[in-house]
C-alpha cells in the first residue's frame, strides 16, 4: 500500500496550527503529526487535530438538491441546480431590491477563500447583508476597537508567553486555545515563579485549576469587576500617567465616571473579595509586563460590548500597551472585517430592525426577525456557505421557521446539515482538504505569517469549490462571462515577465471598456491568473497575489526585514511566490515594537479613551445588578451555553464517533444542587428555558458553582448513517435570539436562565 505525506493545517480553531496528513491509497488520512516546519506552531497540536479524519471521510453531499413538495429532496444537475437559483435571486433582486436577499456564513475556521468569493455574489445581489459566526461573538470588540483605535478592523495580540503578570478573563485556552501552542504556554507561565497567572471564570475551568490567582466571579457581573478594578486605579491615582500624556486622548473624560464607582458594592456584586480585587489592581499596576486575554465569557454574557470597553481601558490606562510582553496590535494579511459608518454618518442598516453593521457583519441574532415578517422589505432569499444557522445560531426553532419562510434558501456545504434540510436547494462543496484554501487569522506581532494550504485530497465526484459555484451563478445571472479568453493569454505571459506588469495593465484597460467587471475582478483573476499559475485549484492563489501587492505597498520595509532583496512591484511578487510556495507557511512581516504605533488609525496615533455610549453604560450600570432576579424565581439556574470540551469542536464533524470522551455531551451540576434536586451522576433531566427543551445526562462536579449548570455545543446534530438519529443535545433549543447585547445584539450565551426537571428512567451510568 502506497501512502503520501503532505502538510496543511488544523480547522478546528482560530489557530489553524500546521499539521502532517499521511494518507492511504483510499485517502483515508492515517497518521496526523504536527508540522515542525509550521512557522508559529512548529509543530505544536492537540488532541482533536489527530481526528480529522472524520471530517474528510463523513457522509457527503454528491450531488445538487432541490426540494419537492412534499419536503423531499431530488437530485438534479448541477446547469438546472445554477440556472434555477440564479432566474431567481434575478428575479427577487430586480422585483424587492438586493436588500431582500442576505448572506449567512462564507467561512468558519479554516475556509475564508470561500467567503471572499462570495462577496463576488454579493455583488450581482446588490446585498450588503452578511451574517457569520464572528457576529455572535467578536462584533462588540470591534465597535469598540473602532473608536479606540480608528478601524473596527484593528486588533491586538496577546504575547502570553512574554509577559511577566497575565489576566485570562473568560477563556480557557487548555481547552479552546486561541493563542499559539496554548497548553504549553499556558503551564509555563503558571510553573514560572516570576509570573503570575489570573485567571477570571464563573467556573473553575482547566486554565482556572492552573491559576496562581482564581477570580471566581458570577455569572454575567463581569463587568463590575472590570469597573471595581479600574476604579480603583483611578480613585488611587495609580494610571500610567506618562504613558496616558504621550499615547492617549480623553483620560479626562472618562477619570470622573471611575472616579464614583462604588468598589465594595461591586466586589459585593461580582463576588470577589474586595481585597483580592485590590491585590489584582496593584499588581497590575506593578507589573512590569501584563497582558490580558478574553474571549467568549465576556463577549456573550451580560454587559458584553461593555466589558470589551472595560477589558482594554485596563491595559490602556496602566501603560501596558504597544511594547514587548503587552497587547499590541498588529498586521494583518488580509483584514478578516471590514469598517462599518455608523447609521448618522450614512452607515448601512437592516431593513426591518434597523439594525447597523459592525466590521460589514450583521448579528445573527436579528435574522430570523429579519425573515420571518410581512414587512415589505424583508429578507425574501439566503445563501449560506459554509455555516449552519438553524443549530449553530441563537434560537434553533425560530432560524428554522425562518428560513422555512423564505422565497429561496440555498445551502453549499460538504455535508446535509440541519439548515440544509430546512432550504429549498443544496449545493455539494468540496471539503477544506481538497481545495487550495486559507484563513486570516494571522494575528500575530512583531512577526506575522500567512498559510496558503494545497489540497491534499482529490476532490470529490461532482462537487464543486465555493469560488466556482459563486462564478456559475454570476455567470447565469448574466453579471460576467464564464472566461476571459484575450486576458487568460496575458496573464500566462505575465507570469513568464511578471515585472513588465502586463496583467494589471491589461485589467484596467477590460474594466475601462466594461466597467461592470470591476466588481468581479477576482473572477476574473480566478479565470486568468489562477489557471495560468503551476497548481490545479489554484482560483484562490490570484486572489493571495492581490493581497500580497497591497501588503507590500503599506509595509514594504516590514516585509524586506525578512531578507527580501527586491523593491516595490518585484517585491510583491517575491510575497507572493514565497506564500505560494511555503507549503507550511511562511513569515510575511517583521515589524519593531516601536512601529505598533503606526498600527493605529487615528491621524495623530494616539488612542481615543473616552466612548461616550460605553462611559453612560458603565453609569448605567447599578441598574443593572438586579435585572435578573424576577427570572431567576421561574428560571433558577444560569447556564453556560457552549463550554469547550476535549472533544467538541465546530459544527463541521458530522460524525459522532470523533469523539473519545464525553459521547452525550452531559450537563455538569454542583453537588449541592444535584443533592437538591435528587440527581445522581448518569440521570437524565430536562433542562427548560422559554424558547425550548432539552433532554441531557447529568454529571455531578464542583467546578461549577451552585445555581450554575454547563452543556457543550458541537452535539445534537443528526447522523443520516446512523442508527441514532442524534447524538447529545443541541445547545441552541434553549438560546434566544432576544437575550442579546444591547448595541452589538451578541447573544448571551453565558447567562441563559433555565429550569431542571428529573427524568424518571432507568440511570445510565
């Protein structure tokens, strides 16, 4: 037997660390090693990486579906499948305005590629809506990135392993990871007796049992402990106050709100001693280095945009910003995000709910609200790539009827999810691994990467990459050709001469005689440029030599640091060809500490401190501290919807045999409260709150607290080859799409109120 060995990367969290798939003459990935040659991994991988196989190898779409109906699904052709959906997105953007038709999804952890060329489809719909996944979670920072930093598309790093004293405030990276080499780094700074590991969490999690200090705060009131520690840095005169004068704008304005809160009152609140509060504070302050880690505890819990506020005042207004061992911001390849207006400055809203995009994204939150109405201007089509709204998104039940409503759902996925059998077309897509693809969660500083992955696996029969489908159905909606015959020629010369420039020459001259064309470029390019280049799937790489050219142009002398010797054009074609052909990915850019600064986006690269809707939330905030307690006497527990597990991941494994532990996915419970309600380890229970049911098995512990209760996501989903039907509960019956942030409408996935009842049947143990 024959086996092939050949790099990529993991798709199963923003790290995407580089792997080593060893497959067999079947393509069945037999051996998964970390790659050494990883620039930022090196080699570095978890447990789940090692099962992805059952990814590749699970039951796949083969052909493109319609729905009859009577709710069943036929096959058709891929011309009937492209010529149906294109008549009527046609018909349904020239008759109600592209604003009717939306887009959900376009990526996930691993396959942006995608979504870039989605926007391509976007084009033809006239639609500005996107709704995806980074809306449930990161849109709140963005805001308030937005007005710190002058983009909402400016992000931070976070150097753990550099830092002298580092906060974790609701992540748990043992477990989710979100920074490189996670496990490692997390218990080297927690072995190291000159650092100092705080970990803030309503449960005492895996990162939390590592922790030389433990904030066990309660759920939701994340915010007043923010508010107690920033206070009382103020309140003692404590800010960094050379660093505020040389950085910053606005300290004045924000000093008299920290000023008046109350810091024993809110210990009280959060329910963490006020002196350790203290002690946190002035250590801080103290620190010669502090960086501070978050992640979704705070970003879909009470206060959440909030908290994001909070989070960067306090390594802002301490002087730990923009130097080594601190959060600095950084590059980026290719901004993930885009920058939205606010609605007064001519900011694009949705039309039934108003509601304003963040970084281009919309909140998945508001979309069934946004569909499923008699107002004229409601959303009348979806395409979702990629993505599975109807059990990843807030309110299972409503995302369903929803998209049950509507005039046209198509679904491109590799696999028949749930949304998928909920939409009207269904479109067969390749797998991450059988297609040139990339994220941009390249996030790191003062050097960063970029990782171009080669497919590894052959395609399956009759699927199709996303790029590809969005260009058939450009193409039938008679938006752009299906070839560029003349520019095709060019650009095999082009990539023989590559400095005479032909290709670009030649594309402004196509787009001056047909400016219509200029919303396709990278069709164009996929068409001409990738089929001229030496790798088969290679549409997406001539998107990369467009980045690579604009990267070179703002950071020509980050990028020469590597040891580049050409200038200018000839420089962006090194990039290029060096992305292209770094199979393990490769170092794009070396910048000095000193040069973060020139990362911000403000005129004069200073930090805006005041945000004037934040500092009357944070004055606003006393009123909050007992809006729970009428639903807590019908709902009595607060569950964290979606805890990181060693064995869930996203929603792309539809096979439930990936996992090693923890098959039902069950329901942790405090000892007190199992006691209370007569549960043993292994009893089933229904767990209610007022969107849905679910039943779940329970295991008794006391990492979580008493009147707290934590479900996995990533279960509940169906497996058509198997005798069960599902497998574990599906989180999202019990979330609601009305218990949102305020401003970023940012699900509360932490705060969700519920009730238990016992299942009186056999224990399972």
């Amino acid at each position: 037997m024959s086996e092939n060995v050949q790099p990529t990367a993991c798709i199963l969290c923003s790290q995407n660390c580089g792997i080593v798939v060893q497959q067999d003459e079947g393509g069945n990935y037999t051996k998964i090693l970390g790659d050494e040659k990883h620039p930022v991994s090196e080699g570095y991988l978890c447990q789940k990486a090692t099962r992805l196989n059952y990814y590749q190898k699970q039951v796949r779409l083969t052909s493109p579906l319609r729905k009859r109906a009577d709710g069943t699904f036929e096959e058709i052709s891929w011309d009937v499948a492209i010529k149906e959906i294109a008549d009527k997105l046609v018909h349904i953007r020239d008759n109600y305005g592209g604003t009717s038709i939306a887009y959900a999804g376009g990526g996930g952890q691993g396959n942006h590629m995608g979504g870039v060329f989605g926007a391509m489809l976007r084009a033809a719909c006239d639609t500005p809506y996107i709704y995806a996944s980074l809306a449930q979670e990161k849109t709140g920072n963005f805001w308030v990135n937005g007005f710190l930093f002058g983009r909402q598309n400016t992000n931070y790093c976070e150097p753990i392993g550099e830092a002298e004293y580092v906060m974790i405030i609701g992540a748990n990276p043992v477990q989710s990871h979100g920074l490189p080499k996670a496990r490692p780094t997390i218990n080297e700074v927690a072995r190291n007796p000159n650092k100092t590991l705080v970990v803030v969490d309503v449960r005492r999690s895996e990162t939390a049992k590592k922790a030389d200090i433990f904030m066990q705060v309660k759920p939701g009131k994340d915010a007043f402990l923010l508010s107690a520690l920033l206070g009382y840095i103020v309140q003692n005169g404590l800010e960094n106050k050379e660093f505020i004068a040389k950085h910053t704008v606005g300290f004045d304005q924000i000093k008299p709100h920290f000023e008046k809160v109350p810091i024993s009152e809110y210990a009280t609140i959060c329910g963490v001693d006020e002196s350790l509060i203290i002690k946190v504070a002035n250590d801080i302050v103290k620190a010669k280095t502090f960086v501070l880690r978050s992640d979704l505890g705070i970003e879909q819990s009470h206060n959440s945009t909030l908290n994001a506020y909070l989070a960067r005042l306090l390594f802002l207004i301490t002087g730990h910003f923009g130097r080594e061992g601190t959060n600095c911001l950084h590059t980026l390849f290719f901004p993930l995000v885009g920058h939205s207006k606010e609605p007064e400055a001519g900011g694009v809203t949705t039309q039934v709910t108003g509601m304003k995009a963040i970084g281009k994204l919309f909140p998945p939150n508001i979309l069934p609200l946004e569909i499923d109405t008699d107002h004229p201007k409601r959303v009348r089509a979806l395409i979702v790539d990629s993505a599975n709204p109807v059990a990843t998104y807030a309110n299972t039940t409503a995302q369903r009827k929803a998209i049950e409503k509507l005039e046209l759902s198509v679904v491109i996925d590799v696999a028949m999810t749930e949304t998928a059998q909920a939409a009207q077309y269904v479109l067969p897509a390749q797998t991450q691994f059988e297609k040139m693809e990339a994220t941009f969660f390249n996030l790191e500083f003062p050097e960063n990467f970029f990782h171009l992955r080669h497919p590894i696996s052959k395609p399956l029969e009759n699927t199709l990459s996303e790029p590809e489908i969005y260009h058939r159905i450009v193409t039938a909606m008679g938006e752009a050709p299906s070839s560029f015959p003349v520019l095709a020629q060019i650009a095999k010369i082009d990539r023989r001469f590559p400095n005479l420039k032909l290709l670009p020459a030649a594309l402004g001259v196509a787009t001056f005689f047909k400016p219509k064309w200029k919303k396709y470029q990278l069709l164009i390019l996929k068409e001409t440029l990738g089929k001229a280049l030496p790798y088969s799937y290679a549409g997406p790489a001539a998107f990369i030599w467009v980045v690579s050219h604009i990267f070179v142009k703002k950071y020509e002398k980050q990028v020469r640091r590597l040891g580049y010797q050409e200038k200018g054009y000839a420089l962006g074609e090194a990039l290029f060809n060096k992305v292209l052909n770094s199979k393990s990915g490769t170092l794009i850019s070396k910048h000095t500490y000193e040069e973060s600064w020139d990362l911000i986006r403000h005129k004069d690269k200073k930090v805006r401190l005041e945000i004037p809707e934040m500092l009357k939330w944070l004055d606003d905030l006393p009123t909050k501290a007992t809006e729970e307690v009428k639903r807590a006497r019908k709902y009595p527990f607060n569950l964290i919807a979606g805890e990181r597990r060693s064995y869930n991941a996203n929603a792309i494994f539809r096979n439930p045999e990936w996992r090693k532990k923890d098959i039902e996915g069950v329901l942790k419970i405090n000892p007190e409260d199992a006691k209370a309600y007569e549960i043993e380890n292994g009893d089933w229970v229904k767990c209610i709150s007022k969107t849905g049911a679910i039943k779940i098995k329970i295991w008794i512990t006391d990492e979580v607290p008493t009147g707290m209760l934590s479900m996995p996501h990533g279960y509940g989903f169906s497996y058509p080859d198997h005798d069960e039907k599902t497998t574990g509960a599906l989180v999202n019956v019990l979330t609601s799409t009305e218990e949102c942030d305020p401003l970023a409408k940012t699900p509360y996935h932490k705060n969700v109120r519920v009730r238990l009842e016992k299942v009186m049947e056999e224990r399972v143990v």
